[in-house]
C-alpha cells in the first residue's frame, strides 16, 4: 500500500533530494521587456526577474489569465553582441498581492530556448 502524501513526507523526500526537481535552472537577472498579449495584441511593458531555457517570471502592470498566450521580446548582450529575443508560451501562474501591486507573471515558453541570458553579468 502506498504512503499517503503528506507535509511530513514531502519534507523527507526534499531533506533526501528525492523531490522533483525544477525543469531548467533559472538566472536571476533584471532585464526590461516588451509583452504582447496574444489575443488583443496590445503591448506592455515589463521587467524580467529570472529566466531559464524553459520559462521565465516577470512584472507588468498587466493582468493575464492562467493559461493566456503571450510573447515577450527582450535584449541582453553575450560577450561582444546584442541579442533580442521574441519567446512565446503560455501563462501558468499569475501573482497579484493587493489590487494595486504590479503583477507577476509566470511564463511556460512553447519550445526550450538555449539562447536566454545565463546570468546578471549579460542583463545591460
């Protein structure tokens, strides 16, 4: 019989390394964007927090539904070139503390990307 999942065993499997673990590690870098909802096609702007070849997180004062497609365009510099990225994908999470707070939002992208910043030291 299997052992029903609770607190106390999710935190044995995490002090043992046996949880899963994320898909992609993320970079933590500070990077500004242009968002574009998928539906009406209008434009925000954003500041991305952390990104990895499968996602990334951000902020915008936008207000997307889990879920949503969207496409964000961003540049950052790798050694001597300026790079501009334009990803799609999917809203999976949405993060708003008070009605007035910037929204934080969680994108899975369509396809892994190897050509994402890798660091703070590339976010110029």
């Amino acid at each position: 019989m299997a052992q029903p999942i609770t607190a106390s065993v999710i935190a044995e499997e995490v002090m043992l390394g046996e949880a899963l673990a994320r898909q992609s590690l993320r970079a933590f870098v500070r990077l500004p964007a242009r968002i574009t909802d998928g539906s009406s096609r209008r434009k925000y702007v954003a500041f991305v927090r952390d990104i990895s070849p499968t996602g990334a997180f951000f902020y915008a004062k936008f207000n997307p539904k889990h879920g949503q497609r969207i496409s964000i365009e961003l540049e950052y510099w790798n050694e001597r070139n300026r790079i501009r990225l334009r990803l799609t994908g999917k809203v999976v999470r949405v993060e708003q503390p008070s009605p007035t707070a910037t929204t934080g939002i969680a994108l899975a992208f369509d396809s892994p990307r190897n050509d994402i910043p890798r660091g703070p030291n590339q976010a110029r």
